[in-house]
C-alpha cells in the first residue's frame, strides 16, 4: 500500500460519516478525517487493492 492509497481511503471514509451524520441530523463532536483515521487504525475498515496493477 501507498501513501496516495491510505489518503484516498481516507479522505472517502471521512466523506461517508460525514454524509451519514449530516442524513440523520447528527452533529459531530469529532472531525469526519480524525474518525476515519481511527477506523483504519482500529481495522474497522481495511484497504484493499488489487494483486495485478498493469503499470502504462
């Protein structure tokens, strides 16, 4: 795994819970990027990539 793959991972996860407490009227205490860090972290949520990445 690369950096630019943990930081995208990231940066979607953090959109999600965003996205999820805004749809349910939820205010957060914690900012969306430092609670999807602690998913990964925690192995809430895993990244996973492909075997075989044909490079062009």
């Amino acid at each position: 795994m690369n950096q630019y793959s943990l930081v995208i991972a990231v940066a979607k996860r953090a959109r999600q819970i965003s996205e999820r407490a805004e749809d349910e009227g939820i205010k957060l205490i914690d900012k969306p990027v430092d609670m999807a860090v602690q998913d990964f972290v925690h192995e809430r949520y895993r990244i996973i990539e492909p075997e075989n990445i044909e490079e062009g």
